[in-house]
C-alpha cells in the first residue's frame, strides 16, 4: 500500500500521521474495515509515544507566530477553510459515510454543513468576544487579558467524526492555540482529508497536527505529555474517567464529552403525533449513535400503550439499507465487534424479563455490496425493571427501552436514575410543568418538546459522569484560553 499525501484517497488508502504539514511513515499500521460491507480498504498509521513528541514539538513551534497573529487574519483563514469544506462537501460526505457506515445522505447534509459552521461560527466569535474591566475608584483599575494555553490534544470517537473533531479544533485554533489531533483510530478518513484544505486554506504548517493511532498508546502519550496543558476529549466515560484521573495527575485544564442514557420524558397532555415522530428520530438517528439519542424512553401511563403501539410502528417502518443508497433511513452500525455488544446487552434484556417488542437482531444485508456488513434492526424493549444493566448503561445502538410512570415525582425519579446526566427531553403542552421538570431532571441539556436543536452559543455537556466542563460559545473560548488579571494603581 502507498502512503497518501494531504487530503488525498486512494482504492487502497493508507493514512500517514500529518506533522508540520509533512506526511510521516510508522512502522506500525490498523486495518480499516468499511462497516457497510466488512471489507478491509485501508490502513492508518498507529502512532508511537516518539511521534506523539514529534507533533508536540511541530504545534509548539508554531504557536509563537500564530498566537501573535491578529485575530481577524486568524478569522479569516478559519473563513477561508469553511469555504473550501462547502467545496468538497460531497468528498468529505462519502469519506464520512465510508469510515462509518452511516447513510451518506446524512453525512451530506447534517455532518458536513456542521463542520463548516464549526469554523465560520468560531471564527465570529473570537472577533466578537469581549474583555472584562474592573474599576476600583480613584484607585486602580483591572483588566483581564485572555492568551491561549499553547498545544492543545483533542481527541474524538468514531460517531461524529469530523463533526467533534472539528468542534474542538475551531475554537482551539481560532483563540490562537495549535493543537495534536488524535481522531479515532476506525474513522480517520475524513480528518485526513480536512488536513488538505487546511493547507489549501493557508493555515501554517504546524498549527495543526493529526496523529492516528490506539487510544491506549497515541492518545494516551498526547494525555501525558508535559507540553500539552489543555485537553479537550470526546468519547466514553471509561476513557474519560482514565484521563480525568493522569490528566489531574499533571493539574492539566481538561474538558470531557463523555456517554449518556438519556432519558425521553412523554407526558399524556404532550403532542402525541409530535412526540411518536420526534421520539423515533431521537432513538434511531445514526442507528443511535450519537450521545445525545434519546435511549431510554418514560411515558405516562394513560397513554403507555398507545404510544408504544405506534412507537414500534415506525420503528418497524424504517427505511435499513446500504448507506449509498438515497432512501436509506439506517445505515451499518460502525462493525461486528459493536454489534455484538449491542447484541448482547439486548439478550441480557430478554434474559431480565423484558419483552422485545420489534428487532433484537441483527438485520439481513440489504444487498451483496453490503453482505458483510453491521446492520442491527431498531429494536424496543419493554417491561425491563429499572435498575437492570439495559437500562442503565449506555448500548450506543438503535435500541430503546420504554417504561411507563405514574406521576411527575416518579417521572423525575426515573429520569435521574442512572450515572449519567448529558441530554434529556420533556414533551409537556403544560408550560409551568416543563419549567419544573426541566429544573429537576439531571441532566447538562433539557430539550423540551424538541430534540437536537442546537444553537452553538449555548453550553454544551452533561453533568454526573456524562462529563466534566462545557463547550460551545463562550465556554470554549474560555477553556482555551488563559485568564490573566492585569491591575494598575492609578497614582
Ligand atoms: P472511546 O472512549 O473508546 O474512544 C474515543 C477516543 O478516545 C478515540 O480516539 C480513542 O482512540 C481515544 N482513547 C481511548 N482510550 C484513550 C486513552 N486512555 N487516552 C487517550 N485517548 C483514548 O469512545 P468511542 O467508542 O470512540 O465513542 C463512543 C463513546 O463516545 C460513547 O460513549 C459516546 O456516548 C461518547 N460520545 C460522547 C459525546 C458527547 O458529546 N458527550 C459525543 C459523541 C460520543
């Protein structure tokens, strides 16, 4: 296999670290499976510690010249880039929908337009942020410079792929630090991709760094590194919990995005059609990949059953198929190994006396391309016990479980009822209601009758061991940056 350059493919694609702008040879490689078909199509690199100092030392030395550059030349290259990933939007797409299994038609218009408003809006918002000054009176006066922390490691897992990763480099770039990326070691492609128009896009080598490899070996050498103060990291709270752990170790700044159980809370006064409709969305986008997936759904008795009968209804109807394909409503789960997990925490159900009201399998192939591929049926649960382990860990899978309450107390208790605490969703036609259970429910976002509208302004992240601070908007130009207070005696 021949290594690619920047931002190029291949048939047989082998994904090389990218340091200093310069492609670099390891000796060590990972097979790359398309999940849609089980096919080996590439390889990527698998990074050691020493290549870990390697991109360390390249983002250093590109601090100084890009921290000092002005912030609207600093914007405008970040403009620049969102252009040029408008460009490619189909390239990106199909790498996206490749690496993941995923219906390209989502890639194409959710993930892709994503990254760009990833750049254009931290672009904006490092031009619009504003200091803070204190005055205190004849006096002395304060004022409170923001300088960036340095090389920032961000790492990000397989569901989003581009979508997080560049969620993290945004605003790390555009408050003027550089940074060692380390995507996920089974969905590299698309970052190796973006790696080329950041180039094209005029950003300094150097500025940003992709490294690839293991978790438990690159990942774990940029968490260690004595030149890497912040840390910014999206995946499950296993990981989390061991980096929170060497990370607090060194004092680093570090800022989580770990899993959820998310609790999808339907009152019998709410919108039904709206609910049903919304609900499936929430349970089955990504193949319920996506933290944010509404997996654990709490209904109001007196319409339990009804909803449930329509819930399945349009569980059953989805659209599974090979993700190249325009209709296709599910896609491949990311592999076998996944789906074997998600399998297993399904028998694990069954074996718990729940009843499995539609799926629970694996799901044929929807064509011979496709014949090796991870394809799960949506599958509901009901009459699981709530304490059980489907109910209360992540299975990151197109299953949801449904339970019905009695009242808003137990509404809530259940809700809360778990270890973690990252989204939640209320639908309630009753407006002092969904103030009060907003309030109450544990979780970092409350959706009320909605899910997944997002404005990047607001705080992003959960609480409990969903994670540990917030991104989005302000919150992460501030853990980007340094806060320093300046005082000056005025006579
Ligand atoms: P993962 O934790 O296995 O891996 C995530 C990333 O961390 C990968 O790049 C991996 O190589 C790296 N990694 C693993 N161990 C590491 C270590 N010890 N040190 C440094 N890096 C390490 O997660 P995954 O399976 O890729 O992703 C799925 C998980 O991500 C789910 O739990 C999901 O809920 C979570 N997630 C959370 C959010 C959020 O915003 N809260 C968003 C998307 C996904």
């Amino acid at each position: 296999m021949q290594s690619l350059e920047p931002g190029e493919t291949g048939p047989m694609d082998r994904i090389p670290l990218l340091i200093a702008g310069k492609a670099v040879e390891t000796r060590e490689w990972i097979d790359l499976v398309e999940p849609a078909t089980g096919q080996l199509y590439g390889q990527v690199a698998d990074a050691t510690s020493e290549e870990v100092d390697q991109a360390v030392s390249a983002a250093k030395n590109a601090f100084v010249g890009w921290s000092s550059m002005p912030v609207d030349e600093r914007s405008g290259l970040l403009m620049r880039l969102a252009d040029l990933i408008d460009r490619d939007t189909e390239r990106l797409a199909q790498a996206e929908s490749k690496d993941t299994g995923k219906p390209l038609e989502v890639a194409r218009t959710v993930d892709v337009p994503r990254v760009a408003l990833n750049f254009r809006f931290f672009a904006g918002a490092v031009q619009h942020a504003e200091g803070a000054f204190h005055d205190m009176g004849g006096e002395a006066i304060n004022y409170t410079l923001r300088r960036p922390r340095g090389v920032a490691g961000l790492i990000s897992p397989w569901n989003l792929p581009l979508y997080l990763l560049t969620w993290k480099i945004a605003p790390a770039i555009a408050t003027g630090n550089t940074c060692v990326c380390k995507p996920s070691e089974v969905s590299p492609l698309s970052a190796h991709l973006l790696m080329g128009l950041i180039e094209e896009a005029g950003i300094p080598a150097g500025v940003v760094n992709m490294v690839h490899g293991r978790g438990d070996r690159a990942g774990a050498a940029i968490i260690e590194h004595p030149d890497v103060p912040a840390i910014s990291f999206t995946g499950s709270t296993r990981a989390g919990s061991w980096i929170a752990q060497h990370a607090g170790a060194m004092l680093k700044r570090y800022s989580l995005e770990l899993g959820g159980k998310n609790p999808n809370l339907v009152f019998a006064d709410a919108d039904l059609d709206e609910a049903i409709t919304t609900s499936v969305r929430a349970a089955y986008s990504n193949q319920g990949q996506i933290c944010l997936c509404g997996s654990r759904i709490l209904v109001e008795r007196s319409v339990y059953h009804e909803f449930v009968e329509r819930f399945v209804e349009r569980a059953r109807a989805l659209q599974i198929g090979d993700p190249l394909d325009g209709g296709t409503q599910i896609g491949s789960l990311i592999g076998l190994d996944h789906l074997e997990k998600v399998d297993g925490l399904v028998q694990l159900a069954r074996d718990s006396g729940g009843t499995i009201q539609c799926g629970g399998r694996r799901a044929e192939a929807p064509n011979d391309r496709c014949a090796g591929g991870a394809f799960y049926e949506p599958t509901v649960i009901t009459g699981l016990d709530w304490g059980c382990e489907t109910e209360q860990e992540e299975i990151f899978g197109p299953v949801v479980t449904i339970t019905p309450f009695d009242d808003e107390d137990q509404a809530v208790q259940l809700a809360n009822c778990t270890r973690y605490g990252l989204a939640s969703m209320v639908w309630t036609r009753d407006l002092a209601r969904a103030h009060r259970v907003a309030e109450r429910v544990d979780a970092g976002i409350v959706w009320v009758n909605c899910w997944m509208l997002r404005d990047l302004r607001t705080p992003f992240g959960g609480t409990k061991q969903s994670g540990v601070g917030r991104e989005g908007g302000l919150e992460a130009v501030r853990f980007f940056t340094e806060p320093k207070n300046v005082c000056i005696r005025k006579n």
